[in-house]
C-alpha cells in the first residue's frame, strides 16, 4: 500500500514542526496525522527488530481480530497469513530486512483473524530504520483492501466469462446469418431479418450487462423483446409470471425465442388480424422452468408452417442450449408454444 498525498504532507508536518515549533504545534500535527488516518481506515504498527517487540493500534488488532489481552509479536503476524501467502510475505519480508534494499517494505496478503476466523485482504507498507548497517525497527501502516480484492476478482471472473461468451456469441451470430439467408428471398428480405434478430440479440445482452452478466429479469427481457416489435399499448398482449432471475444463457436464448415469436405473431398469427390476442406466462413447477406463449383469434392454419431459422429456434435450438424440450402446437384458436427448461436456469430474485 502507499501511502496517501495526504498523509505524506502530514508526516513532513510533524516533522517540519517538531525542528522549528515547541510541543503544541507536535501536538497539533500529530492530531491531523491521526485523523487522516482515521480517514483512511489505516492502522499503525511498529515492530523492533532488538527487543522483538511489535506494538500494534486497534485498527491493526482488528484486522488480525486479535483479543485485547493478546501481546502483539511476529509469530501471530506469520501464523495468521493465509497459507498461499506465507512464502511471498517471507520473501518482502527478507528483503526489509536487508540494508542493501532500496525501498519501502510493501505486500499484499491474506490473514485469517484469530477469533473470527475471517478471511482479509491487508495491504502493508513499512519503513525500515537501520543502525550501524542493522534493521533495527520497522515502522508502517496497514489497510482493509478486502473490498478491492473483491472487486479485482469480479472483473477477472468477468473477463474469463467475456472471452468464452464472446466465442459462443460469433457462433450464435454465424448461425443466425447462415439460417437467415437460407430462408429469405431477397438480399433486402436477409438484411432486414437479420438486423432485427441481431437487435434482439443485442437486447438480451444490454440486460445481461446491466446485471454484470449475473442474470437478467425475465419480466424485463419479455418487455423488451415484445415490445421491441410490437406496440404493446395497442395491440391485445398480457404478460405474467413471478419475478424471476434468469441466467445468462438462458437469457440470450428466451430472448431470441421471444423474438422469433413476436415477429410470428405480427407477420402471420393472432396480431395480424383484428381481434388477436397473445399471452405469455411463466412458472416454476416439478423442478422446472416453464414459458408458455399462446395466441388466440388468428388465421387457421391449415398445415404446418416451412421450417426456416425462427421455427428451427423456437421447436429446437433454444430447448437443445438449456437442455430442455419445447412443444408447438395448433389448437383451433390459434397457436401454443411451451419450454420447459430446468428450473436452475432461473432463479427467484
């Protein structure tokens, strides 16, 4: 850890004051230098390499959760570092220790707190004071950084997950530009189901992100890809369904069946004649996860449908990737598809 610009000016304060003042004005400076470091959340130790002494302030005994009676002393400093830590700390430590070192002491490690058992992320910095050619004392700070370390770990985890979703996303996105032109009659016909199921595709991921790629609400991600090609205010839909989180994958592939089911909807089923109706719901039942789509009042359909991509998506595809099955069917008054996935894939928010 350094130290703040903060608490530098506040060290050559003390020490300006201490040549040039008398004790009040010491005082004075001390109190300041205290506070920034109650500012800070910085603790202070002062470990004396003749006598083995190590005194340590209440913030450092509070981040080794060390009893109040407990004398502080090296062997609780080395016994409480998390074992990974251990050899790179000895290492830091060697090196303070050497007057041919050139440098403040500085590690990053773990420590198990002696009565709490809790695990923290401590950032230290210490300056060593020699005499004749010997380490005599060290004297320096220590600072919670448990929350960065969180913090770094999540965007590490993030990035792994950005580059494997990345390789999936171009598969995706091959797939669905190959099916496209294979069902459409015109190079303008391709360009314009394409750009749509890229926007719903795009859709599904601005939720994702928003999430940190945690998951994304299902209630939002049907509103989204509903509302993306339907004006929900005038047309006769109904959505409903407990608040659910769904996962990522589960998220990109609803989101295209959803999609795929709207564009339907509009184009030739129940929304493309006066009087149609649409409803979605969704449940968890028996260990599962089931999305329902119904459409009443369209046109009778007489046979079923050509397979092109948003058939193959909805009947296949997007039951295949969540390891789920998916039911089309054609009642008399009009169109009903079901997905039943695992009920892991989404979770109660």
């Amino acid at each position: 850890m350094r130290t703040t610009v903060e608490e530098d000016e506040v060290l050559t304060d003390i020490d300006s004051r201490r040549a040039a003042s008398g004790d009040g004005d010491s005082a004075l400076a001390l109190e300041r230098m205290r506070m920034a470091l109650d500012a800070s959340l910085t603790g202070i130790w002062d470990w004396d390499l003749v006598t083995g002494e190590v005194h340590l302030d209440e913030r450092v005994r509070a981040l080794w959760a060390l009893p109040e009676s407990a004398p502080g002393s090296f062997e609780i400093f080395r016994n409480a570092l998390h074992p990974d830590d251990k050899e790179r700390t000895r290492e830091a430590v060697e090196a303070a220790l050497d007057p041919a070192h050139v440098g403040d002491y500085e590690a990053e490690y773990r420590v198990i707190g002696q009565t709490d058992g809790i695990e923290r992320w401590i950032a230290v910095r210490g300056r060593t004071v020699f005499e004749n050619g010997h380490a005599a004392r060290i004297i320096g700070t220590a600072r919670d950084i448990s929350d960065r370390k969180r913090r770094e770990q999540h965007v590490h985890v993030l990035l792994r997950e950005l580059v494997h979703r990345s390789k999936n996303l171009l598969a995706v996105v091959q797939a669905m530009a190959r099916q496209t032109a294979a069902g459409s009659p015109s190079l303008e016909d391709f360009q314009r189901k394409f750009a749509a199921r890229l926007q719903a595709l795009a859709m599904a991921h601005d939720l994702l992100v928003s999430q940190e790629w945690r998951g994304a609400c299902m209630r939002e991600l049907a509103s989204a890809q509903i509302g993306y090609c339907l004006d929900m205010d005038s047309v006769d839909t109904h959505i409903e369904g407990p608040r659910v989180m769904l996962k990522p994958e589960a998220a990109q592939n609803i989101g295209l069946a959803l999609h795929e089911l709207a564009v339907n909807a509009l184009t030739h089923g129940a929304l493309s004649q006066p009087g149609g109706r649409v409803e979605l719901c969704w449940r968890r039942e028996d260990g599962r996860f089931l999305v329902e789509w119904r459409e009443f009042g369209g046109p009778p359909v007489a046979d079923a449908p050509c397979e092109g991509f948003g058939h193959k998506v909805i009947k296949r595809l997007v039951a295949q990737a969540l390891g789920g099955e998916a039911t089309i069917g054609f009642p008399p008054d009009g169109f009903a598809w079901t997905l039943a996935v695992p009920a892991a894939q989404a979770l109660a928010e």
